[in-house]
C-alpha cells in the first residue's frame, strides 16, 4: 500500500514538473523592474547661460568711423578708460573755420580799436590843402576855357572836360576831408559791443563743437570686464549703435528662458542642480532669485513660436573659469520626496481612464491599479496599490494579457 501511494506522489509531481516546464517554455519574455524606495525630484530642466550682474550696454553718441578699438573681450578695465575713438574729422574742419572767422573779426575790432595816428591825419591835411590848390587852379581854367567857348575858339568837348576836371578833383576833396573825419572821431561804443558780441558768440560755438567731440571718444562708464565688443576698426557708427557691454565678473548668474506652461511649477526661492560634464560642473547648488513679470516671444531651434519667462538663477559657489554666456543646465526643483516607493514610468499605462500597472506575481502578469504622485525623469512616484520589492513589468505591449505567465529576459 505504500508503494502505491509513492508511486502516486511521484507521478503528481513529474505531472506538476511537466506542466511546469510546458508553462515555462511557452511563458513570455519582458523587461521587470522593482520597486524600490529613494528620494525623487519633480523638476523643470531648461539651459541656462551665464550673465553678469550690473552689465552696462556702451554705444556711440556721434556718427563717425572707427580708428581704434582699445580693448578686447576678456580685458578688465576702470572707468573712464577709452575703449573706442572715431574719426573727427569734419569736427576739426568746423573748428578751422571758426579760428579763421574768428582772427578776421578779431582784425577790424584791433583796428577800431586802434588810437588816432597823428601823423596820418598831419597827412591828410596837407592832402586837403593840395587838392584845394588845384581846385581853384581847376575853377580858373574852366572860366577861361568858358569864354573861349561862348567866343567859339574853342569846342564845346575842351570845356567839358575842364568841367569834368574840375568835378573830379572835388570828389578827391570830399573823400580825404571824410577819411580825416573818421580818423579823427574816435570809434563808436556800440560798434566796439558788436565786435565784441560776434567774438563771444565764436568763442562759445567752439566750445559746443569741442564739447561734442568728446563724443568721438568712448570710455568705459563703470569698473569691470569686457563681455562683448560689437565693433571693429572701420566700422561706420551712428548715435545709439551699440559698441561694448561691460560685466563684473565677480557677481555671475545664470539665466534662464523658460515655457510658460512650466513657470507655474516654478517658485522664487526653488532649489537648483546645475551640470556641465564639458567644464566638470556637477550637482552645483543654486536658487531661483528672481522669476521676470513678463513673457516674451522666442523662436525653438525647431522653428517653433513658443512664449517664454526669464527667471535669473543665483549659484551657491563660484566657479573658477566661467565665463558670460557660457551655457549650463538647470534643473529647477519644483517639488520633492524622501524614502518614497518609484518605479521606472514606463510600467505605468492608461486603463479605461485609470493608471495601472501589471505586477508580477507567482510568474504571472496580474494588473493592478496605482496612483501616481511626482514623476522625475525616468522614475515615478508611487502613492499606493504597490510596496516596495514588488516585481513590475516594463514598457508592456499589447501581448501582455492578465495572468499569462512571463518570465524576465
């Protein structure tokens, strides 16, 4: 009797080992995770490019073409140096002018000016006297050649021109009598203020062009380093093209553009990680200093129109060689949990309108729903329908059906 009940027992379990390498060899084969708990971030993860705090934008106040370029990006530099000089030329030629406007009316108001010359008018006297001499030497001729003309001795053209003569040397008489007037008569005062007013008006209109050409030399407004420099010797500028942007780069930041369907995940204050394998930077604490009140346009590399937020980033620790404009990436911390149960989010799928995983349990592919909490990357947080250790099958398709047996890859 009892070798037939061994007998029996063995034979049940050849049968259970039959049947259980038969379900073996026809399981499915899938991907399995395990849930497991950790910590887990929710994060809005943007580029980010390095700025510098108290930037000042330089530009041109005057239209000229550049001669010099005095400094580089890179170069620290005080203020009040020169960075750039334009060509003043034309600026030189209008101060030429004025010099020679000025020495011409500077001339009649010296002779205006000018004491009588005593000799000069012993001069025109005599001057005077002659003339008269021959005035009356010329009225004489005229009455003789009269009566040789009434007596028809002589024509009427001989006595015409002793008349004409006579005229002439009466106008000599008038000019040198009223250039001894002048001479005589000290100037007007009212003739010395207007010399004197035009002068001024010289003077001042030089200093307004010497002022302006200030303008054809640009210096450096504040302390700091050269960000960028957008001008070349030669270049043509224009009042308000922009030459130079200056930084301190002892106060860097970051800043960052980020989607307006994102900004509300994102809070003044938030924790930031921040990397960059190329410059070895990992894990680099920062916080959000400030999120910027307007959004703005900006084109994706995609060619996409999207709306984004300015938010500026302030790092925990200097780093040693980072430049502006640098780029870094940022991964703003929007929420967090500790020894929390995650699995990969990719076992998670939507069932009529539920989120639900299958579990493996006993070899076989069971559904079970879950509720989800804060998903990071890869991982998803799991709030309840699964404990930690449990066996989850990863990215299942549609061959996956509840209670199939599967078997891990």
């Amino acid at each position: 009797m009892k070798k037939k009940i061994g007998i029996g027992i063995i034979v049940v379990l050849m049968v259970v080992a039959v049947v259980y390498m038969t379900n073996r060899s026809t399981a499915v084969e899938v991907n399995m995770g395990a849930a497991i708990r950790g910590d887990i971030w929710e994060y809005v993860e943007e580029l980010g490019v390095v700025k510098s705090k108290n930037n000042a934008n330089v530009y041109a106040n005057a239209v000229g073409t550049v001669t010099d370029v005095f400094v580089d990006i890179g170069d620290e530099i005080k203020k009040g140096d020169v960075l750039v000089k334009l060509d003043g030329e034309k600026l030189s030629r209008q101060i030429a002018e004025l010099e020679s406007q000025r020495s011409a009316i500077l001339a009649q108001y010296n002779e205006a000016k000018k004491p009588t010359d005593s000799r000069a008018i012993e001069k025109l006297d005599l001057e005077i006297k002659e003339i008269e001499k021959r005035i009356r030497t010329a009225e004489e001729v005229v009455r003789n050649k009269k009566v040789l003309y009434d007596a028809g001795a002589i024509s009427n053209e001989e006595y015409q021109n002793a008349l004409r003569s006579l005229e002439t040397e009466g106008n000599n008489l008038e000019k040198v009598k009223l250039d001894l007037e002048l001479m005589k008569k000290p100037v007007s005062e009212n003739t010395v203020i207007q010399y004197e007013a035009q002068l001024k008006q010289l003077d001042l209109q030089r200093q307004a062009l010497e002022k302006s050409g200030e303008n054809f030399t640009i210096v450096a407004p504040i302390d700091g380093t050269v960000v960028s420099k957008l001008v070349e010797k030669g270049n043509y500028l224009q009042p308000g093209t922009p030459v130079m942007e200056i930084g301190n780069m002892n106060q860097l930041y970051i800043e960052s553009d980020i989607l307006v369907g994102d900004i509300a995940k994102v809070h003044e204050n938030a924790k930031v990680v921040i990397s960059n394998k190329d410059l070895g930077i990992e894990n680099l604490e920062g916080v959000v200093e400030k999120i910027h009140p307007n959004a703005f346009s900006k084109i994706s590399n995609l060619g996409l129109q999207q709306k984004r937020v300015k938010v500026d980033i302030e790092m925990k620790e200097a780093v040693n060689n980072l430049k502006p404009e640098y780029d870094l990436d940022v991964k703003i911390i929007a929420d967090s949990k500790s020894n929390t149960v995650l699995i990969p989010e990719n076992a998670v799928f939507n069932l009529d309108e539920k989120d639900c995983i299958f579990v493996v349990e006993k070899d076989k592919a069971v559904i079970r729903e879950v509720k989800q909490g804060i998903k990071s990357g890869r991982q998803v947080e799991i709030l309840s329908g699964l404990e930690e250790g449990d066996r989850v099958i990863l990215s299942p398709d549609k061959t996956i059906k509840e209670g199939i047996i599967v078997k891990e890859k």
